[in-house]
DNA sequence: GTTTAATGGGTAT
DNA sequence: TACCCCTTAAACT
C-alpha cells in the first residue's frame, strides 16, 4: 500500500482522530508492549508525514517513529458514530503490533519495518536525509532543486534516481513506472542524460499527481481518472468549504454506518473504503499486455530491486 | 497445505 | 547482488 500519498494522507487521517486526545496504546501482538507502555495515555499532539516516514508527537517530546515497509499497513477506523456513544472497540485481528484507542477512533498498525519512540533530534536526523517531498512543495526545501544537482552528477538510471528517497522522498514502484510512461522517458537514461526541464516537468505532475493520491487514497495516474478527481475534489471543495481536500472524498464515500464492525469469524472489517476509481495503471503490472499508446508489449525487469514496467517502444532519453 | 508476491529499505557480501 | 525483516492473501500443489 504504502507511497509516500499513503503515509501523508495516514498523517492526517490520525491527527483527525487522535490529536488533542489520550488515545491508549498497546500492543496486541506484543512486539511493542514496552514502547506502548511509554505512549500510554499520554496527549497526542500530531501526525506528519516525510516521504515515506510517519512521525507520531506524544506529550513530553516522546515521537513515534512508524515506517511501513514493503507491507505495512496502518488502518484507521471510527468505531463510534459519536465519542459517547461509548460503543465497544473491536477485537484487534491478527498481528497487531501496535493499537491506538480512543472513545471514537481505533487505529492498528501491522507489518511495519520500522516502529520505535525516537527524539525529536533523532526526527530531524532522519528528515535530514530525505529529499524533498511533492507534497510538501512550497516549504522550505522542498524544491527539486536538490535533486537536480544529484541527477546531474550520476550515470544512475532516471527510473532508479526516482525511487532513491534521498533524491526525492515519497516515490515508490506504482509511481515510478506510471510517471515515466505517461512522460515517454526511457527508465534507463543515465541521470546525466536526463534535461533539466524533463526533471522538472516530473516534478511538477508529482506535486498535481500524489494530492489526488492523498485525497483518494489511491494511486491515480491515467489522464481520464485525474481529470475526474480534480473535478470531484473541486465539486467537493465547494460544498465542503475549508475542510482539507484529503477528507473531501473518504469520509462522504465510505460506508460510515458500517464503521467497525467485526463480525465473528470474519478477519476484516466490514466496511471498505468505496473508491469511484477502478485500480486500473498503464503500465504497472501488466507486463505483456500492449502499451496503451503505441500497441507494442509492456516490458519488465528489476531495476533498482524492484520490478519497473515500461514501454520499450515509446518510452525514449530525453 | 505450501509458496509466492506485494506501492520498502537496511545491512552484509 | 544477496539476503534479511515485517504480514497477509492469492496462487499454487
């Protein structure tokens, strides 16, 4: 599940539920009971999301430190209509490492890689290392000129470069092969090779592309769908007048009622975030089928040890 | 029942 | 480049 849209729209999905409260922390699975024990009960100040990086602010300058990894996830659920309806939390399922729970809100963390209490000087060190985020574009920093002067001085494939967080943070596999299909770039072309005004036009459809992934939860790359989710969210941002554009649509799509509940038996939750966009990519995972574009068949192979897709055909240096 | 793959990344070789 | 960690569900036998 996890690019970097993922970790920021779970920055702001928790700091909804939990900031301001003093959310309980365990540890179900019991991997992480004595870091829990150091969380418990204490005021949740906020949530933010660097790149890939979640970083959870507890009272007294105590941060939990999550990183999902390959296969974490990170679910939220309302499991109360209202904080007095005092309902019953459900029964965590499976490997929960780690549990937040407040009156209305219960969050369980699996498969993370990385889940730790660090320091606030252990946060900076670790946002130090990143590249700048798209979807922090317009703060400090969070410009591609950093990444222009990296690309400019490595033979490293473009395709490999994008997924490297210390050049950009936040790009993963999905996005990757998707953005340079859509921009016709050659995964291969070493950084050196790639112009400047290409780097920037990546840049620049990551800063459109990865809101729409916050908002929607979802990776979304393919002309038709942005140009639907823009105008959902633009609908949307005008019935809905100051409310941040990642709420806009899960929070009228999901299926509220059903919020919650587990029924016996059952590892899920009932409820399911309802998408109006099919998982549907260009070139992500559809190796052997034609490209979109031009016909000819999608190609695969690891790169940067994970496997790109792309077309071999019209995806060229530039 | 067992194997594999998955939107990641660190460390050892 | 290889292997390790994390967890689950789909795809195999």
């Amino acid at each position: 599940m996890p690019e970097g849209h993922t970790l920021h729209r779970l920055a702001l999905t928790l700091d909804r539920a939990f900031a301001g409260t003093r959310p309980r922390v365990s540890s179900p699975q019991g991997r992480f009971t004595e870091g829990a024990a150091l969380l418990d009960g204490l005021l949740l100040e906020r949530a933010q999301a660097w790149g890939k990086h979640l970083f959870v602010t507890f009272e007294g300058d105590r941060i939990l430190n999550v990183h999902l990894g390959l296969i974490g996830v990170f679910d939220v659920h309302r499991y109360a209509v209202e904080p007095a309806a005092a309902a019953v939390p459900p029964p965590p399922v499976g490997a929960v490492r780690v549990r937040l729970l407040n009156e209305e809100f219960v969050a369980d963390l699996r498969g993370a890689t990385v889940v730790e209490i660090v320091t606030p000087e252990k946060l900076e060190a670790t946002v130090a290392r990143l590249g700048p985020d798209p979807l922090r574009v317009g703060e400090p920093g969070h410009d591609p000129s950093r990444s222009l002067v990296k690309l400019a001085r490595t033979d490293r494939p473009v395709a490999e470069l994008l997924m490297d967080q210390s050049v950009l943070a936040g790009v993963g596999n999905v996005y990757r092969s998707e953005l340079l299909w859509k921009h016709r770039v050659d995964p291969f072309t070493p950084g050196r090779l790639v112009r400047k005004k290409t780097w920037l036009t990546l840049w620049e459809d990551l800063v459109d592309l990865m809101p729409i992934g916050v908002a929607f939860g979802q990776i979304i790359t393919l002309d038709d769908q942005v140009t639907r989710a823009k105008a959902m969210l633009a609908e949307a941002a005008e019935s809905r007048e100051g409310e941040h554009p990642a709420y806009l649509v899960d929070w009228q799509g999901g299926r509220e009622g059903e919020r919650g509940r587990v029924p016996a038996g059952q590892r899920r939750p009932a409820y399911e975030r309802v998408s109006p966009f099919p998982r549907d990519y260009a070139v992500y995972k559809r190796q052997g089928e034609p490209c979109p574009l031009c016909g000819s068949r999608i190609r695969t192979q690891v790169l940067a040890g994970r496997n790109l897709f792309w077309c071999g055909r019209c995806q060229r240096r530039h």
